[in-house]
C-alpha cells in the first residue's frame, strides 16, 4: 500500500509539473503581407515545441496584444488610421485557447501600438503612437470595452525634428505595484508618470507630482521593463539604440547609467525595439533591428543595478520588433516582423547567454508574442 501512495504520488507530482510546462502563447501580426491575425498555439516549456491551437482571422493589425490577468480575455490593438485605429477584446475559452471576439472600440488616437491591462481587470489602457496620446477604457464584466473612457492627450516636441515633431507615445506600463502608469512618449524624450484609480468610475489616471522623468536628448524612449526588485527599471531607447537604468519609488525616477545596445563598432541604423528580463533580475535583453539584427545582452549588478554587456547574439528571423522569455526563464522567443517565423532560443541561466534550437514556428510578419501558464 504504500508503495502504491508513492507511485500515485509522483505521478501526481508529475502531471503538475508537466501541466506546470504548458503556455497558451498568442501572436500578434501586421495583416498586410500575408499573415491572417492573432495565432493561438501551446507551447510547451519542456521542449521548446509549439503546437497550432487556432487564428482569429479578419482582425487588422493586431501588433500589439495583452492577455488578462485571469487568463479569461485577450486584447489587441488594430495599429491603424483614422476610424480603423480600434482596440479588440477577446474571450478565451478555457479549454481550447480560441479566441472569441466580443468588441471593439475606437483608440481615440492614430496607430494605437501598445495595450496592457490592470491586474484586477477593470480597466485598459493603450498607447496611440501617430496620435500623440493614451487611452483607458474601463472594462464590462465580461472583459469587454465598455463606453467609459479617458484619454490624455500630449504635446510638444523633440530635439530631432524628423522623429520628433510631435508627441509619440509608444507604450502604457503600469509600475509593479499599479499605483501608477509610466507612459513611454519616443516623441518628447519623457517618461510620464500618472497615477492610478483602480476602482475609480472615471478617469482613473491623474498627472503624478513630478509628471514625468526626461530622457537623454533624442533618446526616443519607447519599451520598460522592472526589476523583480521593484527598485529599478531598463529603458530600451529606440533612436539611439541605447539601453538606460533608472532608479524608481512611488512614480519618481532617476536615471543612473546608459550603454549601447549594439555591439562595438556598429555603424548602421539604428532602430531598437523591446526590452526584458530575467525572472531572476541577473539579466537583460535588448532587441536591434535593420542592420544589427540582434539581442544585446546585459548582466545586472545585483547592488546597483547598473548593466554590464555581455554579448549581442545575431537572429535569424529578421527586424525583431518584439520578443518574450518565458515565465521559467529557459526559453527566449523572438517575432521576426519581416520574416515568417518566430526564432526560439534556449537561456543559460548562469551565463544569460543563448542557443538557437532550431525549433522556429511558422508565423507570418510577428511583431508580439505574449505567454499564458496554463
């Protein structure tokens, strides 16, 4: 008999572990070359495979979606003008992973590029990157858009008048607490801060007292990204392809330190894009795109949480607008946008370092990649 209880038990312990491995993984795409929209698939963590779940078809422009903290809904915006510019809210269905379309709304703001939602799943924030503004919408029971909004318009300028002559904000990140929104604006060389009312009816979002942190002139910040820590934060700047640490508490922030994403020597366009890090806070990794084509990786002193480079590991798939590592930190995967399949690279988690498997998923044109642990 007890043999038996110990069999039963680590079979047990062995189904957790293998339904601990598996991720619903969705991909969004520009619907312009081919690709069809969103790509569900389950990726498996214990091989680095993935398997075709379904494409929710007929949506343009998905280039940036969000899954909900609950797992029930999925959001993307549709990266258009005009009256297209919409975000799209999605029900997941539990068991298969389809998508289930159940609104939309408009942006309020042309190319509408980023989308995240609060933990508790009341409210939507997205980021309008021709518009020059931001907006929320509060969210119905059934994680739909609802007809209460609030948008937040910018203004100005930058240093450098081709990219900079209007505001550009490029993304709407909540700080790891949500008290506030660190918005990224690549136009005006700021990181505003506003804080956060979750449970506010309307307008959940008012200027934090200072409103913003300002970057190094013509930086262009657009991605962020916390250290588990909560202390510190990475910067990726995509006009000068540099990568910035700052300090962070309660909406203020300083920056500490800036070093080059690209490798030494580098001398064509600069255009870097998405930034991530560990789980365990030792690295982070910097997406370059044209001529680069590459993730800088850095390693985080655990005292000051200044970087140091370690490495720039070339792609295959090409222009890598945006890239994901899994929750257990052992895989890194890459959306090649001007590509049709999104590179998979298994982490060294002593080293930060990278190693193609070969195991790339057919995707055409991926620009975002978000991961769900089943």
């Amino acid at each position: 008999m007890r043999q038996l209880f110990f069999l039963m038990a680590i079979s047990s312990l062995a189904a957790c572990q293998a339904t601990a491995q598996r991720y619903r993984m969705y991909v969004g795409t520009y619907t312009n070359n081919g690709s069809e929209g969103i790509y569900a698939f389950e990726f498996d963590a214990a091989t680095g495979l993935a398997r075709p779940i379904d494409t929710a078809r007929n949506v343009s422009n998905p280039s940036y979606v969000t899954i909900s903290n609950n797992g029930k809904n999925l959001y993307a915006v549709n990266e258009n003008e005009g009256a297209a510019a919409t975000i799209s809210a999605f029900a997941i269905d539990p068991h298969s992973g389809k998508l289930q379309f159940i609104n939309k709304k408009p942006s309020l703001g042309d190319a509408p590029c980023y989308i995240t939602a609060s933990a508790k799943n009341k409210w939507l924030f997205a980021a309008n990157y021709s518009g020059g503004n931001l907006t929320g919408y509060k969210l119905a029971p059934d994680g739909g858009l609802s007809d209460v909004y609030q948008t937040i318009q910018h203004s100005g300028k930058g240093p450098d008048a081709s990219r900079q002559s209007a505001p550009h904000v490029h993304s709407t990140i909540f700080d790891p607490k949500e008290n506030f929104l660190l918005v990224c604006d690549l136009g005006l060389d700021k990181i505003y801060a506003y804080e956060f009312q979750e449970s506010a009816a309307s307008d959940p979002l008012k200027p934090a007292n200072p409103a913003f942190g300002m970057t190094f002139p013509a930086a262009g910040p657009r991605h962020l990204v916390f250290h588990p820590n909560q202390k510190w934060f990475y910067l990726m700047e995509e006009m000068s392809g540099f990568v910035s640490s700052w300090k962070y508490e309660k909406g203020k922030m300083a920056e500490t330190g800036r070093l080059d994403a690209h490798a030494a020597g580098y001398q064509g366009r600069r255009g870097s894009a998405d930034i991530h890090i560990s789980p365990d806070g030792k690295f982070v990794y910097a997406s370059n795109r044209f001529e680069a084509n590459d993730i800088a990786i850095f390693r985080v002193d655990a005292n000051t949480g200044l970087l140091t480079k370690i490495n720039n590991q070339a792609l295959t798939t090409k222009k890598p607008r945006n890239f994901i590592i899994s929750p257990d930190g052992n895989w890194l995967l890459v959306a090649g946008e001007a590509d049709n399949f999104i590179e998979v690279f298994k982490s060294d988690q002593q080293t930060g370092l990278l190693k193609a498997t070969g195991n790339n998923i057919p995707v055409q044109n991926a620009v975002c990649i978000q991961l769900y642990r089943l």
